[in-house]
C-alpha cells in the first residue's frame, strides 16, 4: 500500500485526505487506512469482519451487511425485558437514550452488542439510521481515551433532555429562597440545594451534568462503550484524530436532502422498454415533487436509510423494475438490493396515490 500522513477530514464523503510521499493526496475510506505500527493496523480488526447470510436466502454483499446491522440495531433499541426497557424513545428529540432500569446481567450484555453493532458500521463501511443524541459519540470518545474528548454541557444535556437542561438554566437564574423546593433534583446532592450560595449555582448545575453522564447511567454506559471498544480499541486513528462529530458522520453518514435528480442519473432500469418512456417521465417528476419528509420516507422504503451514500445520492444505485401492471397492487422494494418493483399503474394520479400509499406505510428510525 501506498504511505503518507492524515491531512484533514472530509464530513462530506465520509473519508480522510491523505499526504502521500509524492505529496499529492488521496481521499481513503477509514476502514482502508492502516497505522504504520502493526500491533495498532486496522487491518487487525478487519479479519474480525462478520459476513452477513440470512437462513433460506442466497444474497451476500453490502446490502444484506446493511440490513442485517440496521435490523439488529432496530430490535435491540425496540426489545423489551422482563424486568424493563433498554432503551428510552424521545418523540420530540425522534432519538433513543439509556434507561435508567436497564442494569442487569442480561441487559448490559444487550448494550456490548449495541456497542459492538456500531463498531462494525464502521469496518463494514455500512451508515447506520442516526437515532442516538450527539453526546453519545462524545462519551465513547471518552472510553476509548481521545483528546478530543471533552466535559459536557448543559447544552449537551439538552440534547438528551431539553426539559431538564431548561430547568437546570432557570435554577442558575432564580431569584426566590425556595430554589430546592421549586427544582427538585433527584441525585446525591440534592440537600446543598437548600443553603447553597447563588454564586455558586453555576457549579452545582456543572456537577449534575457530570453526575448524569458518568454516573446516573454508567452500568449501561459502560458496558455500550465496552462493545464499540471491542470492535475499535485497537484504532488509533479514532482514538487519536476524530472528533464526536466526525466519528457520528463516519458511523451514520451525512444528513442530506435526497437529490432525485441525482439519484435518477445513477439509476438502472430493469423489464421497461421504450414503450414504457412516458410512464417512466411520470415515475420520475412524482418523485421530484416530493417534499422533504417525504423524501426521507422514499429513501428509507427502499434501501432503509435516509442517509446520503459517501460519493454523494448518484451513488445510490437505485433499481427500479417493473412489475406487472396492476392498479391494485402497491410498489414495493428489497432494501437490500435498493430494487424498486414499480406496477405499470393505469395513469399518474394512480401513480402518486399508490406511491403516497406505500410511502405512508412506511416505517423506520426516527420515523415514529
């Protein structure tokens, strides 16, 4: 392989421009870089690789690695135990957080394969859906001894919690006696509430932030982290240069608008023929007039994620066959394979109800 040194990230492919010797640079996918010290290669991961075949089904390749990380990901955020959820879902953030009850044997081994789940996103180059707060990838930094690692906020908390950090500033800002009584916080230090000093609130509150990410839920914390370290531990690359922005674009991609007309470039066409070019018009200007939700909607119908593919949404390599016609039937798609089995529908107003339909039905992260 080639030598050289890191330049910078580009967010926007998901890859890192690389300083060859010759000096000019190279865009690399992370999974294809190697650190020059063996012991810490993340080509010592890559044999650890995890090759994806479902019982009675014949496909292999990046799509089924795909869904199979998307489906394992979603059933264990969506599992319940006995004894309580794993999971928390915030319909207003449309994210997942710890739950506080999730903390036995059987529960912190569920959080390791999370853990272990994302970790292998990474080297199976696979985006998984964005359903976790950004403070997440911060607090894995911090497992794995980054410096870019750093204390969180009141403003990361809000992310997790908007209700509680808007109560944690207004505690800062009160100007009554009865601070304790008004903010009733449920946590060790609770009872200094009641003589604490105003100009000493400001602490106090740094302190629960603290308390709420490093102890409020560390057995599930901790055991999460343990998984993704499993997997990564050995990178330095992420140990060392990726900051929790970037280590949440490497994992899920970037959030980017569907451009239907990029994605119709990239498209392949199976069982139309020129008889079929009007219809296929019609096909393509619904789609266009999607908005952006709807969009979204689109994306994750057929390939199960909303996230636009690295090189950019002419590289989604969308299918789309045709499939009989039909008026009663819906479209419907192989997520694996990005395959559209579009009917031949009678006109375009079918076309959009019957597309609109299946869009509707559709169900997915942060699609609750």
């Amino acid at each position: 392989g080639l030598e050289g040194e890191l330049s910078t990230f580009d967010a926007a492919t998901c890859r890192w421009k690389v300083k060859l010797k010759d000096t000019s640079v190279k865009s690399v996918k992370p999974r294809n870089l190697e650190h020059a010290d063996a012991e810490t290669s993340w080509s010592f991961l890559l044999a650890e690789l995890i090759s994806v075949k479902f019982e009675g089904e014949d496909g292999q390749g990046p799509g089924v690695d795909r869904e199979f990380l998307t489906l394992a990901l979603q059933n264990a955020l969506e599992a319940d135990k006995t004894s309580g959820c794993l999971w928390e879902y915030s319909p207003e953030l449309r994210n997942y957080w710890f739950s506080e009850s999730s903390s036995d044997e059987d529960m912190l081994a569920a959080f390791r394969a999370c853990g272990a789940l994302l970790g292998h996103a990474i080297f199976m180059d696979v985006f998984l859906p964005p359903v976790f707060p950004q403070p997440l990838y911060m607090l894995l930094l911090r497992d794995l001894g980054s410096p870019h690692a750093r204390d969180l906020t009141v403003a990361d908390l809000a992310k997790v919690s908007p209700q509680l950090a808007r109560g944690l500033e207004q505690l800062v800002e009160y100007d009554g006696e009865n601070v304790a009584e008004v903010f009733p916080l449920d946590w060790p230090r609770q009872e200094e509430l009641e003589i604490l000093p105003r100009d000493a609130r400001g602490e106090y509150v740094r302190g629960y932030v603290d308390w709420f990410f490093t102890e409020r839920y560390a057995g599930p914390v901790k055991a999460f982290c343990q998984g993704f370290r499993a997997v990564v531990g050995h990178s330095q690359l992420l140990r060392r240069l990726v900051s929790s922005e970037q280590l949440e674009t490497v994992i899920c991609g970037v959030e980017e608008p569907m451009d239907m007309a990029a994605v119709r470039r990239g498209a392949k066409l199976q069982g139309w023929t020129e008889a079929d070019e009007e219809y296929l018009n019609d096909f393509w200007n619904v789609v266009d007039s999607l908005n952006e939700d709807e969009r979204n909607r689109f994306a994750i119908f057929v390939s199960s994620s909303a996230r636009m593919p690295s090189k950019g949404w002419a590289d989604f390599a969308l299918q789309v066959q045709k499939n009989g016609k039909d008026d009663d039937r819906l479209p419907t798609a192989y997520t694996c394979f990005k395959l559209l089995l579009l009917p031949h529908y009678s006109s375009k107003d079918v076309l959009r109800t019957k597309l609109m339909q299946a869009l509707a039905e559709t169900q997915g992260f942060g699609l609750q």
